[in-house]
C-alpha cells in the first residue's frame, strides 16, 4: 500500500510540474505578443491612388532597420519590438516616377497614407529598382 501511495504521489507532482511548466511557456508567448507593436500604412499618390509595390524602409537607428512592401492595396506592416524605436527612427519610402519620401515614426500616425509626390528629383525605374532589392538585407544580422 506504501508502494502506490508514493507512487501515486510521485505521478501527481509530475502532473502537477508539467502543467505549470506549460503555462510558464504560454505566458511567456503572450509576453512575447503583447511587447510587439505593429505599424500600419499605406501609400498612395496626391490624388489618394494607391500604390503597389512601393518600397518601406524603416530605419530604427544606424545599425538596425527594417523593409516592408507595399501590397495591391498600398498597404505595408511592420511589427516588432517597442524598444528598438529610438528618436531618429524614420521611414524611407521609394518608388519610380516619385520624389524618395522621408517620414520621422515620430510624425506617423497608424493608418494614415504617406503621400509621395513627383516634386523634386524622381526616382528612376533602375535607382527604384536597386532600393528595392537592397532593403532585404534589413534585420539580417551582419556577421563578423
């Protein structure tokens, strides 16, 4: 009878340990989720058209950015860490036939369309081109 009740015992404390072991993981995925902000936009022309395919780059600070594109809706998304916005983090827009367009994160509001114009000097379709294909290296971790 002492056999099965330590036995017993011992199966309750691993149930036990397994459960809290799994919703140790659980918060901690919440966590993970909650600390997440997601950045929301669209592109568009003077005239409200929106634009696909634009090219987003999102510079947090010298060292560190991120790259989104534009969908058929001119829609883009950026979601990460709050902590890695700092002051100077801006956003970068390009797209041929477009002045490049500047935008401090600061002076963003979500949801609002960054409007590019064609005052200034224009972006080419190869200089778009180029942007396009070098903002896929943000967020890759150089290696030293």
């Amino acid at each position: 009878m002492k056999k099965v009740t330590v036995l017993f015992t011992c199966v309750l404390l691993l149930v036990s340990c397994k459960s809290k072991e799994n919703n140790n993981q659980e918060n901690n995925t919440l966590l993970k989720s909650e600390e997440l902000k997601t950045i929301r936009g669209t592109v568009v022309d003077k005239k409200g058209k929106k634009i696909a395919y634009a090219a987003v780059k999102l510079y947090l600070d010298d060292d560190d950015c991120m790259n989104a594109y534009t969908n058929d809706d001119g829609y883009f998304e950026f979601k990460l860490d709050e902590l890695r916005i700092k002051d100077q983090s801006h956003f970068e827009v390009v797209f041929k036939g477009y002045a490049i367009t500047l935008l401090s994160l600061r002076n963003f509001v979500d949801n609002k369309p960054i409007i590019l114009s064609k005052k200034g000097e224009v972006v080419s379709t190869a200089d778009y081109h180029v942007f396009y294909e070098s903002i896929k290296s943000c967020g890759r971790k150089k290696s030293s």
